[in-house]
C-alpha cells in the first residue's frame, strides 16, 4: 500500500518537476512586469526657446550732411571707434571759402550799422536845434534798424558757414564698432546717398528681439498680474548663440510691445545681454530661453503615457490592475516630463513606463511580486523534491 501511495505522488509531480542527477529542477515561466510609481508633487523649472536677433543698443547709419568728395578715411572697417572721432574728411575747400566770405560780410554789416549809429545820434541832435525835420530823423532810425537786419543775417550766414565747414569732418556720434566702408577716397557723396558712409553699432550691450505667441503671452500675464509685473517678475534669461553654445551671461526682457501683429499673431518681445567682451555682433542671430518655474507640481515621464486622437492616458493601478485614464498636460515641457494639470492627483498609482503596450483590465505585477512569486514556487518545489527524495531512500 505504500508503495502506490508513492507511486502516486510521484505521478502528481511529474507536470512540474524532472529529476537529473537527483536534482529537481523547475521549468521558467515567462511574465510580463511592469514599473509602476506613485504620484508625487514636485518643483520643475521648464525651459522655453525662441529664435532671435541681435542688435546693438544703439545702431547708427553715419551719413554726410554737405555735399563733395572724400579726400580721408580715418578708419579702417571693423575698427572700434569713440564719439565724437573723425571718421571722414570731405574736401573743404569750398566751405572754407564760404566761410571766409561770411565772416567778411559779418566785419561789413557790424561797420554799416555803426555808421547807421552815428547818423541817427547826428540827426537826433540836429532835430532838436531844428536843422533837420523829423522826416529825416525817422529815416536815420530806419536806417540803423535796417543795418541791424543785415549783421542778424550776416551773422546767421557764417553760422552756416562754420557748420558746413565742421560738416566736411564726419564724426561718430557713438561709441561702437564701425562696419565695412563701401565708399573709397575720390568718391563724391551727398546726403542723399543710398548707402552710409559706415555704420557704428554700439555692441556694448546687445538686445535680443524674439516673438512670443498670443496665448503664451496671455498665460503670462495671467500668471504675473500686467506686463509690468511680468517684465519685473520674471526671472533672467539665457541666450544659446547660433553655434549651440549658451552665452555666459544672462539678460533680462525689458521690452514688451503694446500691439499683436495681424500677420502672425505674435507680441514682440526684447532681451538686454551685457556684451562687453565684444562677443556677440549686430546683426547676429540666436535663441532666447526662458525659464518657468513650477511649484508643487505633478510631475510623470512621458514614457508613462499614450496618445490617441491627440489625447493623452495613463494606466492606473487600480486593485492590481491597469485602467486607462485621460489626462491633461502643459503644452511646454522639457522633452523627457509631463507636467498634468488634470486627471492625476498625489498618491496615484501609474505604470511608469511602457504605457502604450498595456492593455486594459491587465494584471499589474511589478518585479518584486514576480519576484517573490518566483521564489515561494522554487522553495515549495525544493520541499517537494527533498520530500521524494527522503521516500525513495
């Protein structure tokens, strides 16, 4: 009788067990885990790019204001150039003449009208012993305020003179950087050219100017309270230059525009960078990144959601079992987080990765149950085999 018993027993075993050598040895079984998280508030600081242009602070086209040839270029292009320097010479010859010619009929009008004086102040004493009539007093009087006229104008002549002449030396009003000359000397120039002699750019410090979408603008003063607020509140921005790296100091928006182009419907915006290493260049171009800092926010990876028809899900855990649930996200995000502002809350339990392989209602075991579930199979099928083991000896 106890050998059937045995017999039995040894039957029983045999779907999951085989014996090599006196060993028992369990076949794998292969099942799927999951990585799960529980849900948590956290800080995040979002990052956001927008293409821009560099410009000096202070771009200036440098024109002539009087008409002649270029006799010096003071410069060469590219030079770093004080207000105030001469940077062209234009032929002053015929200004010097002008100006020689004004000064003349200045000493002729001051003399005419101390003649006017001195007849007027003859005439007056004359009227008074009744040698002259008072016809020719009055004319006197016309007379000196006649010749004051003519030294008013002739003053007001050299004044030109002298500058059109101070004109023919062409200075920079600025300091900066002067730009490539197109003109050469022996070129004639006017005021109406189409080109500028140069251009100094003050690079000292730069502006960044970018555009920003009507809705983000919105969010943004929803956010701060008003532009002002905006504009002092926000933190500083980063500049990455257009050879990828990111500029090592940080600048500040200090410009809203007030309007919404009707083309794009974007809001220009401005950023100040200090420059005085001379590195950035007007007219240069670049990303301005702005930061968002979140406080206490629910924080998933995206590899934890799945898309369909422009929605977005999760899987919670849900009595050990998965059960989709829609969710709403920020449109900004750093590439790798979702930021949820609906559908989630702390304490949810989510697969955290592989969501779009899930399916829903699946049994949710993580690799620590498996595992543990792997071990408690391997000890009761180890006890087993000692147990046929001790009955066969």
């Amino acid at each position: 009788m106890k050998r059937v018993v045995l017999f039995f027993v040894a039957l029983t075993a045999i779907a999951t067990l085989s014996s090599c050598g006196g060993r028992v040895q369990k076949q794998p079984a292969v099942e799927k885990t999951y990585k799960i998280m529980t849900v948590e508030s956290a800080d995040r600081t979002l990052k956001t790019g927008y293409s821009a242009t560099i410009n000096g602070c202070q771009t200036v086209e440098i024109r002539p204001q009087v008409s002649g040839m270029i006799t010096e270029i003071l410069i060469n292009e590219g030079d770093f150039v004080s207000k105030g320097q001469v940077l062209f010479v234009i032929d002053q010859t015929p200004y010097k003449a002008a100006y020689e010619i004004a000064q003349a009929n200045v000493k002729s009008a001051e003399a005419s009208l101390a003649t006017a004086q001195l007849i007027l102040d003859s005439n007056k004493e004359l009227f008074a012993q009744d040698v002259v009539s008072e016809f020719d007093l009055m004319t006197s009087r016309n007379d000196l305020a006649e010749a004051e006229a003519r030294l008013a104008l002739a003053r007001a002549e050299e004044i030109n003179a002298t500058n059109n002449l101070s004109y023919t030396e062409v200075r920079s009003p600025v300091n900066g950087v002067a730009s490539m000359i197109p003109y050469r000397v022996g070129a004639l120039v006017s005021s109406n050219i189409n080109m500028p002699l140069v251009t100094v750019s003050d690079d000292s410090e730069v502006y960044a100017y970018f555009s920003m979408a009507e809705n983000t603008m919105l969010d943004m003063i929803q956010q701060y309270g008003s532009l002002r607020e905006a504009m002092r509140e926000m933190p500083e921005v980063e500049l990455v230059m257009s050879n990828g790296q990111t500029y090592k100091h940080k600048g500040h928006i200090d410009a809203i525009s007030g309007t919404i182009s009707a083309t794009t419907g974007a809001v220009s915006l401005r950023a100040s960078f200090p420059n005085r290493q001379r590195l950035l260049r007007d007219g240069g171009s670049g990303q301005v990144v702005i930061p968002s800092v979140l406080k206490d926010a629910i924080v998933i990876p995206q590899a934890a959601t799945y898309e369909l028809q422009e929605r977005i899900f999760v899987y919670k855990v849900v009595d050990g079992k998965a059960v989709s649930s829609q969710i709403k996200v920020m449109a900004q995000n750093n590439g790798v987080e979702y930021i949820v502002t609906e559908g989630l809350e702390v304490g949810d339990v989510i697969v955290a990765e592989g969501a779009g392989l899930v399916r829903e209602g699946a049994v949710i075991k993580t690799a620590e149950q498996v595992a543990a579930e792997k071990a408690a199979a391997e000890q009761a099928a180890q006890a087993l085999a000692d147990s046929l083991s001790v009955v066969n000896e």
